[in-house]
C-alpha cells in the first residue's frame, strides 16, 4: 500500500513540476497591454472600421526545451457568428525564433520567419486581419495565443481552415501563452 502512495506521490510531483514549467512560457507585446484596450493601429481597415490593421509585435520565452516549433493564433470568441472569429493563423514558426516583429501579419512585408505559413482567417484570406466588431455591441475579447508545439511542421497547407489549424495546435501543444485585449466600437 505505501508503495502505491509513493508511485502516486512521484506521478504528481512529476505532473506538477512540467505544470510550473509550463506556466514560465510567457508571452509579452509592446503594442499590447494584458486585459487593455486594442490600439487602433491593430483594427481593421474596412466592413466601416477605419484602423491601421497592423499586427502587433510579439515576444515568447520560457517555452519547454523540446518545443521544435511554434505557431500564433488571434481569436475572438464574442464574434456573433456562434462559432468566434480567427483574425490570425501563423504556423511552422522555426524553434529559433521568438520574435514576430510588428507587421509580420502582412505576407507581402516579408517580415514573418523563414519558413511559416499565414493560414486563412476569417477575412477569407491569409494574413492579419484585425478587430472590427459590430457597432455598438459590446467589448470583444481579442485572445493573441503562442502555442509550443512539439512538431517541426504541421501537416497542413496555407488553405487550411483556421479550425484545422486549431486541432492540429491542440494535438501538439506542449505549452501555450496567451494576451487578452479589448475592442468595442
């Protein structure tokens, strides 16, 4: 019996010492502020919102030491569609890198890693699409998600849908960070 509580007792410390590793994946911005307000360079230009739609710099450390990729999502989940809206989907980021810089959202900048894929977003098309919630309605959530994946690529292509992207981010995510921010127009 006491071998069995030892068993269970090592399983737990082992359980829990990933679960704090886990919990040192950070991700920072420097045009975004946990639980803030989206700055207007970060909102759509079009459907009547008149931002900047720029994607905001980002930054990640802590990630687990057999993360061999990563990928960045943006979701809003208060999007009155019933299943959200996907803003951003960009994967096979290189373990390498922890930097997306401003803008790499645009795949005409050239300013995303070597080697990653801007998935198709809600907009219809790849790349980043920022906020534009209904006039009126109530703040929406905007989530900007680094997930660490422990697969260098992800079987899928560009025209993958970003619900396609998600499972296969779920199914190999060994740590994921998160900022929330708001928008209301």
């Amino acid at each position: 019996m006491m071998k069995k509580y030892a068993v269970v007792i090592i399983f737990m410390c082992i359980l829990a010492a990933g679960a704090c590793f886990a919990a040192g994946f950070e991700l920072t911005s420097p045009d975004l502020h946990k639980g803030g307000k989206l700055n207007m360079e970060q909102v759509f230009n079009g459907f009547g919102c008149t931002g900047g739609n720029i994607s905001p710099a980002l930054m990640w450390q802590g990630a687990p030491k057999d993360t061999k990729s990563f990928a960045v999502t943006v979701y809003d989940p208060d999007a009155p569609t019933g299943s959200g809206w996907w803003h951003w989907v960009i994967f096979n980021i290189p373990a390498n890198i922890s930097v997306l810089p401003k803008n790499a959202g645009a795949p005409a900048s050239g300013l995303a890693p070597a080697g990653s894929l801007q998935g198709r977003t809600d907009y219809g098309a790849p790349g980043y699409g920022g906020a534009c919630p209904p006039q009126g309605d109530k703040p929406h959530r905007y989530i900007f998600t680094v997930y660490a994946l422990d697969i260098d690529k992800l079987p899928l292509d560009a025209n993958a849908s970003a619900a396609m992207v998600g499972f296969n981010l779920n199914r190999h995510a060994l740590a994921k960070a998160s900022i929330t921010v708001k928008f209301a127009r």
